[in-house]
C-alpha cells in the first residue's frame, strides 16, 4: 500500500513539475513577446521556431472617422493594460479591384491606421536595421497582404515594418473649406501625412523592438514606390529615414502627374455638389461607403479628383523641379522595374499589334516625331512591332518615370545610387485572367508587381510551379535588399558585384534574373531621352 501511495507522490510530483514548467515557458514567451511603446504596452506573437517576433495591428494614429476625416493623422489615445497585437488591423477604404491581392485583415474600413512589425530579437543591444514597406495599389492595397508578410526578410537579420494608409477619396480629397480650416492652408495628400505618421511612431518606438530608429530604410512598389519617390522629395520627412528603395514607379514624367492645389480644390467642390453636399460638414457625415461608391466606375474622375496634389506643405513645388535643385533628401537610392511591366495587356489585348496597325498608331500619336521613334521601337515585322508596342506601353506607364527618378537622383543628390531591372518571368496562378482572358500557364513575362514575391521570400504565397531557380533569385534579392538596408551598399560575399549608376561605370544596371544574375552597361537610353524631350516639348506648346 506504501508503495502504491509512493508511487501516486511522485506522479503528482512530476505531474506538477510539467506543469510548473509548461506555465514557465508560457510566461517566458509572453514576456518575450510583450513590448511598451509610448501610448501602452503590446504582446504580440511569434512563429513557431520562436525566431521571429511579430506584433500586428498597432495603431500609430487616431482613427480618422468623423470630426477627424481629411485630417491630418492625429495622437493615438494611450491604452491601459496590454493590448493584444497578433491580428492585423482593417485596410483602408477600398473596392475589390486586383484578383492578386490575398488580405488576412477584417475587411475595408475608415478605421485603418494600422502598422506591424517583424523582428528577430528585441532585447538585442546591437539595434537592428529597419526596413519600413509602403504598399502599392493606388485604389486597393493592404500591409496585410500574404505576399508582402514581413517574416522572411526579418530573418535575415531585419526588423520590418509595414503600414496601411488612406487611398482615394479618403486619402486625396482637395477642398477650398478643407484648405482653410488647415493651419497650413493645404489639403489633400492626407495618405502622404499618414506615412509621415508611421515613420515618426517608428522613430519614437522602434528601438523598443530592437530597431535602430537611426537606420530606417523605406521602401515600396508602384503606388507605394511614387510615395518613396515623393517621401525623399517632400522637406518634412528630414531624419525619418536614411535610405530609399523605390520599385516600379516615380512622380516624374506622364506616369501621374501632379495637379495644382487649386486645380484639386475645384474638383472637390465639383464632387460634394455630385453628392448633393453643401458643406465639408456635411460630407463628414456621410457614410464612408457612400463616398466611396461615388468614385466607382469612373476611372477619369478619379484620375483627376484623388490624386496627391501639390499642396505647399507636404510638396511645396513638383517632385521634378525639387530633384532638379538637388533639395530632395540626399540618401542612397536603390531603384529599379521590371522587364515586362505591362506588356501583358498588350499581348492579351484585343487586338495583337501588327507592323501596320503599330504604326498607324505612332504616327497618330507622335506626328513628325513618328520616324524617330520607330527607330527606337522598331516595328518592320509584325513580331518586332508586337514586341516594340509592349515595351513603349511599359516605359510610358513606369519604366521612363522611374528611369527619370534614377537619373535626376544620381546627378543631384551626394549619395550612391544603384539601379536593377526584374527581368524573371514570373508564373501565374490558376484563374488569372487579363483583359477577360484567361492566361494561367502563360508566359507574360517579368510583370509589374511580380518581383514583390522575391523581395519578401515568400513565394510560398502563391501557387504556382516556383522552380530551384525562383528560390534561388529571391534569397539573393533579399539579400540585395537588406545588405542596402544595413549600409547603404547591395554588395555582399558571394554575390554577383553590383556597382554604381554612375557615368564611370557606364551607368551599371544589375539585372536580375532566375537565369543568371548580372550587372550590364545601361540599355535604351535613347529612348528614355527621346521620350524625356518629347513630353518636354509637348508641355511647351500647351
């Protein structure tokens, strides 16, 4: 009977000691997750090889709903006791558009100022570098989005953080009333001051996740790269960040251009009248959803109405003319596109170009310039002028605007730029369709956004048939990226040299490739020239 009393003793006994230990580790985790910022404490999560941290959903302004809707970002109200950040914050305002957006948030909403951090320790005295992600979209974008999940990169020895800010209508609405209730007569280009807000909370908390807040590295694609564009054009974001990476896009050239502040007043007196309001009051307490759905299916109104502007404040003249004096912030540059950027519309087009109908079309649209330009994108064949029409439909959508950005940065700024072009074909998912037509399986070459897989290592995200070579060229874009975060400098051991775009070089573009990774004299200068004196020549004559 002892023995069988004995026996039960040292079960409970080691029954208790596992269960001691199970609740050590548990409170171990949770403190190890659990961060003060300077409005309360967070406890976030982490992954299952404990070795990352991520904390989501922190919101680094107030909501910006009623009273405070075209606003500039406003305190966050301090939180008692700890705030759970394990679940993303809702994106902005935002209709369905792109079928390549996977979102893991709660679904649109006003209330979407929303950051998330990534890191790999925060208790590290070293601090880390800083990687600080603005997605793209225009219309539509989330940080939430599969694709763009800051895991991976943080494994290579970064903290990363992500933001949501606010797009169309809510984010670029322009209004004479809004203007003068600014204490800097400005309005519009509320988005831009909602990234100048996360990058000031980055400032203040980063540290507190292990981040060095005086290495900050921004970095985006298209809509998010016209921001980084704008962000080191713009003289209020001085000692936010050090660096830049701009994918696919700058506010240069036609690719969207600038409007005057009073040119987006108008228009916004023109669209409250369209919703029957009388006053920013009454717009105010209108549904969000009924001012979105009053911007639907109107491409052209949107083009003009909720753009960012030039507002005296946040941009105090274009972009172009502020990199032209050299007044932008003077940080390394890293910058590039992608082959193909949208040489699928053409190619699922309507119509396949043909060399007649390419240069109808060129000669309607460029006049005497015609000759000139189809030695550029020559067209004598009907496959040379397919190829041409696609590639002169990239270059005026992004290739030229950001080639313009590379150029004006390099030539002004006293830092180091360096240049890529994504050159990969990048597989598709089942069901994807372009202009109504079904293209899984199809080559449509180094597409705009395809590169943003590679960058963040989560190819994972998506599937499609990724081969060794796929793996292979995302862990040295990744290392690119984050060896640029770290000194300002993409070269590392082991890596194909990538030098500088300078004039010495032969103005070097790295081209990345699954095929083979290398740097290259730059190409088709001549056309970017060209193209730069003939919107130059148009403007004139306006």
């Amino acid at each position: 009977m002892n023995g069988k009393i004995s026996h039960a003793l040292q079960c409970l006994t080691m029954l208790s000691a596992t269960i001691c230990a199970a609740l050590i580790c548990t409170a171990t985790d949770s403190a190890r997750s659990t961060v003060k910022v300077d409005v309360g404490i967070l406890e976030g999560g982490q992954t299952a090889d404990g070795k990352v941290l991520f904390f989501k959903g922190i919101p680094y302004a107030a909501p910006p709903v009623g009273r405070l809707r075209w606003k500039a970002p406003q305190p966050v109200q301090p939180w008692q006791g700890t705030r759970k950040a394990t679940e993303f914050g809702p994106r902005a305002m935002q209709k369905h558009i792109y079928d390549d957006m996977i979102f893991r948030d709660s679904g649109p909403s006003e209330d979407c100022l929303y950051l998330n951090v990534w890191t790999p320790e925060i208790t590290s005295k070293e601090r880390l570098p800083v990687m600080a992600w603005i997605h793209g979209g225009g219309e539509a974008g989330s940080s939430s989005e599969t694709r763009q999940d800051g895991e991976n990169l943080a494994r290579k020895g970064i903290v990363v953080v992500s933001f949501n800010y606010r797009m169309s209508v809510f984010g670029f609405l322009s209004h004479p009333d809004l203007t003068k209730e600014s204490e800097h007569h400005s309005s519009g280009n509320y988005a831009f001051l909602d990234q100048i807000a996360a990058l000031q909370w980055v400032q203040r908390n980063i540290a507190a996740f292990g981040g060095d807040p005086a290495n900050v590295t921004i970095f985006g694609e298209s809509m998010g790269s016209l921001s980084v564009c704008a962000l080191v054009a713009s003289p209020m974001t001085k000692g936010l960040f050090s660096k830049a990476i701009g994918e696919s896009g700058a506010f240069f050239g036609e690719t969207l251009p600038l409007s005057s502040l009073s040119t987006n007043e108008k228009a916004g007196v023109q669209f409250a009248a369209s919703l029957g309001a009388h006053s920013i009051a009454e717009m105010r307490a209108m549904p969000a959803e009924r001012l979105l759905n009053a911007t639907a299916g109107d491409t052209e109104r949107m083009d003009i109405r909720f753009n960012p502007n030039i507002d005296g404040y946040f941009l105090p003249e274009d972009v172009s003319a502020i990199y032209a004096k050299g007044a932008e912030g003077h940080v390394p540059l890293l910058a590039g596109w992608n082959a193909d950027e949208i040489n699928a519309y053409v190619t699922f087009g309507p119509a396949k170009p043909t060399a007649a109908s390419f240069a109808r079309q060129i000669g309607k649209e460029y006049g005497a310039a015609a000759g000139e330009i189809l030695k550029l994108y020559p067209g004598t064949t009907d496959s040379e002028a397919f190829r041409s029409a696609g590639e002169l439909a990239s270059d005026k959508w992004i290739s030229f605007s950001t080639w313009q950005w590379i150029v004006a940065h390099a030539a002004t700024a006293n830092a180091p730029v360096y240049r890529y072009r994504f050159d990969t074909p990048v597989p598709v998912p089942e069901g994807t369709r372009i202009n109504g037509m079904p293209v899984t399986g199809k080559d449509v070459g180094a597409r705009h956004a395809g590169e943003i897989e590679y960058v963040f290592g989560s190819l994972k995200s998506v599937k499609v048939p990724w081969q060794p070579a796929d793996w292979k060229l995302s862990d040295l874009m990744m290392s690119y990226w984050t060896n640029f975060a770290r000194s300002g400098n993409p070269n590392g051991v082991g890596l194909p040299q990538w030098p500088k775009f300078e004039k010495s070089t032969g103005n070097q573009v790295m081209i990345l490739d699954g095929s083979g990774s290398k740097a290259v004299p730059e190409m088709h200068r001549d056309r970017y020239e060209f193209l730069a004196r003939w919107y130059a020549e148009q403007q004139r004559s306006k």
